[in-house]
C-alpha cells in the first residue's frame, strides 16, 4: 500500500470518509454540526479570520473522529472480547474527540461574541 499514485491515496482516503458516513453514527452527527455550524457563519458573516478558525476547529474534530473509529476498529479487531487496556485506549480516543469539540465550541462561541459587538 506504500508509495502509491496520489489518486489511488486520495481514492483510500475518501473511502475512509466514505465507510465512517455510511457506519458511524458520531461522525455523521459531527458533519452535520459541522455543515449547521457553516450555515451560521453564512448567517452571522463573522470576520475571515472566525471562517478560518471555526474551519480548522471543523477539521480537527473530524479527523480526530476518524481518528477515533479507526482506533475502535482496530482494536475490536485485533481483541474483540472486553479488556481493561483496550478500554483504556478507546475512551481515551473518544476523550480527545471530546476535547477537540470543547475547544470548536470555545471558538465558536467567541466568534458569535465579535458579531456581536
């Protein structure tokens, strides 16, 4: 699988985008927060600046929810039966999920804040 053509990796790559869509719920809640998130700053039309921002908050959360279910997969199939270190190692995927999602709403809520004034 290494050193492929760039359009065989991207071709990898969206079917990773594509499989996560079609067979997990969390990282299709997370694009359409996402996508409802876009429409606000359409909305609001907050500086370049807040785009950029929130953009790259999108993006981190994403990836760290792909991230996530590419751990969880994974694992699962490497162990399938309960143990305490995988365990261990899956809520701390969803806790880094979780964390990046914290700081997207911080910078959202900031952004809402400088239209505001």
């Amino acid at each position: 699988m290494k050193n492929k053509a760039f359009l065989a990796r991207l071709t990898f790559a969206l079917h990773g985008i594509t499989a996560a869509l079609q067979y997990e719920k969390s990282f299709r809640s997370q694009v359409i927060i996402a996508i409802a998130t876009l429409a606000a700053l359409g909305i609001l039309q907050p500086d370049l600046i807040w785009w950029a921002l929130i953009g790259a908050m999108i993006c981190l959360v994403l990836g760290a929810e792909l991230i996530n279910t590419s751990l969880e997969h994974l694992a699962d199939h490497l162990h399938p039966e309960q143990h305490p270190k995988i365990k261990l190692v899956k809520d701390c995927a969803a806790a880094s999920v979780l964390v990046f999602s914290f700081g997207a709403v911080w910078v959202a809520i900031l952004a809402v804040f400088s239209v505001m004034q």
